[in-house]
C-alpha cells in the first residue's frame, strides 16, 4: 500500500509531538475578537480568550474554514508531498460548515477525501489515530474511509467525547445555552456534563453540584462504569482548557490507574474549543470497541 497523507483542521486537539510522528497537516481555524482576526495556533492562545472575555464580557467568535483556504491547504500539501492520496478528517458538520467547505475544495482537485469524524477536540484526534494505524496495517484508502466512518458514526457513541464544565457562562455567551439555565447552574453551582452524541453536543449523565475538582472525580468514575468492557484500551486523551494548577494532574493520575489504557495523552484544548466552553473543562476522551 503507498503513502497516505493525513489532515485535520485545528478544532483537533491532539499534542504537537503526535503531528509530528505521523506527519499530520493542520489547516487553521479563524478566530474573531473585536475588529481583529487571529489564526489558530499561529498567532491567539487560550489566555487571550479569557481576557479578551473579562474585558468586554463577550467571547471571541470562530469562523468556519472556507473552500479557498482548503485548497491552498491541499495545494501545498500535494507540492511537499507530491501526488500522494489526502484523507482529511474534519470537525463534525454539526459544529461547522468546515466540512462541507472541504467537500467543495475536494471535489476540484484528485485523490482528497474528506471524513466527517462526528465529533470536535480530541475526539478528532482518536479517530485520525485509529486511521493512522489502519494505514500502517496496510488498509486501503477505501478501507479507512469505511471503517472510520463507522467508528465516527456508531449509535449513540463509536467515540466517547464528553467534558465537565465549570461554568456555562461562555456556552451562554456563544448563544449555546438559555439565561434561565446559566442562572440555575450558577446558583447552585451544578458541574454539567455535556457530551457528542449522534454527532451533536448534548448534556448527558446527572448534573454534579459543588467543588469541580469532586465532579470530575464522578465523571470519570461513572465512565468506567458506564462502559466498562465496551472502552477501547489502545490510547485515551485527558483534555482540558487552561485550568487552576493541579486540577488536570489529578484526572489524569485517575484515569491513568482505573482503567488501563496502552496510551493517555495529556492535552490542553486549542483556541477553537476554549472559545466555545471557557476555563476549567475538562474531558476523558476514548474509543469504543
């Protein structure tokens, strides 16, 4: 089987190391504040999000990635890379027009296929992992395409993708939440779990009250037990925004003992996701069997 090239857009939360080691490409996400546009990973970080959100009590939009930046994106891949097939794996067409952008840039241009991986932050990241060693067990691109897309797409989860937040205050910003849930959560300082599910985000388990640090100790328990024998063991992501010190170490140490993963990958949430969940969320992300 020849080469396979790889390309995610920076919705993926997945480390710079992994980018690296299997040569992944990464098109980036436009992100508005005020009158100004930054790129993702180029030239916003997280920090900028939170005080560019203290200081005008708004939070920075995002923008999909249009057609014409893919295929400057695909053009400068094929002339690093030469005539090599591209699979892109894209954020979930639910959360942005980004894919069907990339399905317009693809459909002038030879060999591109894009997948719709259902999902957003390091969900993404699993599902271009499992289709990096697809290829490495010499699966065709026709293989990978089919065989992701059922991963993506099994009912209710083929990628386990949920986050506790702290706050909803930046999904009420974003127009993703009613004032009347932000005031309830606020008073009485519910945790809530929101999770992808069929491709959309969606709240799931029961709300956890108090400390952050106690509702992430119940997320991660009731996902063990919510699927148990079910978890693909092969890598998991603890991801999280920027977040108080030590309020990762802790998941990340618990995650590591309860459930016996070969791979858990540490990640802090890019630009893209911060904008649209804020400080203090944390996820544990994994595929299933």
């Amino acid at each position: 089987m020849g080469k396979i090239i790889f390309s995610i857009d920076s919705a993926c939360d997945i480390p710079q190391s992994l980018i690296d080691a299997h040569g992944l490409y990464v098109v980036n996400f436009p992100i508005s504040m005020g009158d100004k546009t930054y790129t993702d990973r180029v030239d916003i970080t997280p920090e900028m999000i939170y005080e560019f959100a203290a200081r005008t009590k708004k939070t920075p939009k995002t923008s999909a990635v249009n057609a014409q930046e893919f295929t400057e994106h695909f053009t400068a891949v094929r002339k690093k890379e030469g005539n090599h097939p591209i699979i892109h794996i894209s954020i979930g067409t639910e959360f942005s027009l980004t894919y069907k952008n990339a399905l317009d840039a693809a459909a002038d241009m030879q060999d591109i296929h894009i997948l719709d991986s259902a999902s957003l932050s390091s969900g993404i990241a699993l599902l271009v992992l499992y289709a990096v060693d697809l290829a490495k067990e010499g699966k065709s691109v026709q293989e990978i395409k089919d065989l992701c897309q059922k991963k993506a797409h099994i009912s209710p989860f083929g990628i386990q993708a949920s986050f506790v937040l702290e706050t909803l205050d930046f999904l009420y910003k974003g127009g993703r939440c009613s004032a009347l849930k932000l005031l309830g959560a606020n008073l009485l300082k519910i945790r809530p779990t929101i999770g992808v599910v069929d491709g959309k985000m969606k709240p799931v388990y029961k709300k956890d009250k108090g400390k952050m640090s106690e509702a992430v100790k119940k997320y991660i328990y009731r996902l063990k037990d919510e699927y148990g024998g079910k978890i693909d063991l092969t890598r998991a992501f603890v991801t999280h925004t920027v977040s108080d010190p030590g309020f990762e170490d802790e998941a990340l140490a618990i995650t590591k003992e309860l459930f016996g993963f070969k791979e858990v990958h540490h990640q802090i949430a890019g630009s893209t996701i911060t904008t649209h969940c804020g400080k203090n969320t944390l996820g544990v992300l994994f595929l299933l069997k």
